[in-house]
C-alpha cells in the first residue's frame, strides 16, 4: 500500500452497493454549508437592520460568539461526524480485498498526517511563515483518526464507552482546573474588559482563554518558531478540541454500524434503523441540553465542551436519519444530485474553498466589473459575486464528478 494522495478514474464509495444515498446527500450538504460561506450571507443584516429575517439568517451562517448553537456551529461537527459514519464501509471493503489489519493501520495513520499537514498548509497560504497551529477541521480530525480507527475495531458496547470516558475525561480537566484569579487580566488574552459572554461561578471553568485547552496551547505552539510568542487565539479555539472530536467521530461510527448492519442483518427494517437513529439522535441532544441548563457543562463549539459534543451529536444523528428515511427508504434522490457533486469529492472541495475564493472573485471582476453583480446599490454584491464563484467551483466539480475522477486521502 503506497503512502500517497490517490486521483481515482473510479466511482467514489457512494457507488459501492455497501454506501447509502443518504451518507452522499448528507456530505454534500455539509460541503454546500461550509463552501457558502462565500456568499456572505451574514451581511445582509447590515444592509437591512429592521429585518429579522435578515438577523435569523445572520445568526446561522455566523458562530454564536461562546455558549449556544447556530447552523454554521453545525458544519464542523457534521464533517467530523461523517468521518465516523463511513469508516466501517471503508474497513469492510479493504477487508473484503484483503487487506490486514496492519496495513488498514499504517493507512489510518498515514492518512491523520496528512490531514494534519494539509491542514497546516491550507492555513499558511499567504502568510510570512509556516502557521502551527492544530484546530482547524482537518487537523482535528488529523489528529485523533488514529484512534478512531482503532476504536472501530472494538464492539458496539465499547464504542459507546469510549464517548462516555473521553467527555467525562474532557470534562473533568476543565472542571478540576483552578479558576483565574480575580484580578486576571483577560483583556491580554484577546477578551474585551466589558465582554458580555464572559460566565460565573462554575461555569466560568470554561470562560475564553483562562482554560486548560488555552494554557495547554500558550505551552504547545511556542515550541514551534512562530513570529513572536503565542498568546492566545483570538476566537478562543484550542488544539486540545480534538479530543472531543474524537467523541464526535465516535458518534459517527456509531451511527455508520447502524446503517452498516442492514449488510449483516438485511431483515432489519428501514423503520428500526430510523428509529434507532432517532432515538440516539434525541438522548443526545436531551443530555447536551441539561448539562448546559443544569450548569453542569456550558454549550460551547469553540473550544467543543462536552455539552456541545452531545448536542450537536444528536442533532447530527436526527439528520442522518431524517436523510436515510427519503434517499434510501423512499427511494427520493434527485433533488440531493446537486449537492452529490460537492460531496463526492469532499476534500477537493474543501481545498478549493480555501485557496479558490479570492482568486475567482478577482477573475470575475476583472474580467466583468462590478455591474453584474450589483442590484440596490452593492447591497446585494458579494451575495451575486459569491453565487458565481460557488457556481464556477460546482462546474469544476460536477467536470470532475462526470469523468469519475476523485481525490481520495
């Protein structure tokens, strides 16, 4: 087995008679989700401050600035969460062509280093010098899928205690980690003095950049040569995040077994993988709400809180049953054929985001001007500019997708 980046003329995993409609429909709107971004929907509330339609919209393609959940807070769980969800169709098929365990291993291990380097990569484009740091989605994800791996090749029962010991854990270190002094002056760690988000008593073992996950990066990323001395991140994330996310892939494998089963167990109705779906799906959610409403553990994505965890597990699991139920059970798939195209080469597609974007909307307003995508004034600009470029990079997936060429790790 060759360590490489592979360009397959092959049929992704979603053309295996083992994968699902609904694994392919879910990733491409996830892909969708995350290559939006370029639309800047969020300035729309700018444009029209009496909306609240326009505020509503703002709120979901923005992250909430600490405690709570919007739909754009949703993207990263959904990707990691997916990773988990395919991994036993992946194990299944290199073991049906007769690949080790050995081998399966050193491919896992592989492919978390390249994850990790590409995300590396992707984040120092433009910069001066190489940007180390770890908690972008594709190295936390880079980072824990080695285990991941090798948690899928354990039980069920096993699986579900991993969650349960690497959130209880998580949740620990913050919980014994000693509160900031009363004089701490979070103004130097990037947190304004008058900041409403900042919380008390207990909770405030998870505040922005007084935490376990910020000291641990204040400690970790100036062993490597930045410019200068690494204070804090400015968003509050943190390397250690990845450890929850394991949890979070671990959900998704999960959630894979379920639909993977319908191969070892065929009379296992449509009805009863929805319903187990479901029923996860909401036990997670419940228990994510009352850690946070009971102040247990606050909801935060940013530094991904073990409430967080639980409750954007479950939402992602009543997704997955949601889409199971019409692309595979109802046979409904052609309305998610657009969003297939973004999917099926997922990688690609999240590298194109990165490096893609300026560069087509420079092309296009030299090329056209700023006319054609002006309507009210520039109200409406970077909505019509970013249509284009999305359009522009579907075009060169959907290329891709018809002459079955795909980016796999």
């Amino acid at each position: 087995m060759s360590n490489q980046l592979v360009v397959s003329t092959q049929p992704p995993k979603s053309t295996i008679t083992q994968r699902l409609a609904s694994i392919d429909a879910y990733r491409g709107i996830v892909m969708f989700l995350m290559m939006a971004e370029v639309l800047e929907l969020n300035r729309l509330a700018e444009a029209f401050p009496d909306s609240s339609f326009f505020a509503w919209l703002k709120f979901h393609t923005t992250h909430v600035a600490w405690v709570g959940c919007s739909l754009h807070d949703l993207i990263q769980p959904s990707f990691s969460f997916l990773v988990g969800v395919s991994l036993p169709f992946s194990i299944d098929s290199r073991r049906r062509k007769g690949a080790s365990y050995g081998l399966m291993f050193m491919h896992a291990v592989w492919r978390g280093m390249l994850l990790v380097m590409l995300g590396i990569v992707l984040r120092s484009l433009g910069k001066p010098t190489t940007d180390f740091r770890f908690d972008d989605t594709l190295t936390q994800i880079g980072l824990g899928y080695c285990l991941l791996f090798l948690i899928a090749l354990t039980p069920r029962w096993n699986q579900i205690l991993s969650v349960v010991l690497v959130l209880g854990g998580y949740w620990l270190l913050f919980a014994i980690w000693p509160l900031p002094a009363a004089d701490f002056d979070y103004e130097a760690v990037g947190v304004p003095k008058d900041w409403p988000h900042l919380m008390s008593g207990f909770a405030a073992h998870w505040n922005k950049n007084s935490n376990p996950a910020w000291a641990f990066d204040v400690w970790f990323l100036n062993l490597f040569p930045f410019s200068s001395v690494y204070p804090f991140h400015s968003g509050g994330y943190a390397t250690l995040s990845f450890i929850p996310t394991l949890a979070t892939m671990t959900m998704g494998l999960l959630a894979g077994g379920v639909l993977a089963r319908r191969t070892a167990a065929p009379n296992r109705s449509y009805g009863m993988r929805i319903l187990l779906l479901t029923t996860f799906g909401l036990f997670l959610i419940a228990g994510g709400w009352a850690l946070d409403h009971f102040g247990i553990c606050p909801n935060v994505k940013r530094i991904w809180t073990p409430a967080f965890a639980l409750f954007s597990g479950g939402i992602c699991f009543l997704w997955l049953a949601v889409l199971h139920a019409i692309c595979d059970c109802w046979n409904l798939r052609a309305w998610a054929y657009p969003f297939v195209i973004f999917g099926s080469n997922s990688i690609l597609a999240y590298v194109m985001s990165g490096i893609l974007e300026k560069p087509l909307k420079d092309l296009l307003l030299r090329h056209f001007g700023a006319s054609p995508f002006l309507l009210r004034g520039q109200t409406w600009e970077p909505v019509l500019l970013g249509s284009a470029v999305l359009l522009i990079m579907w075009i060169l997936l959907h290329w891709l997708y018809r002459r079955r060429i795909f980016v796999r790790i």
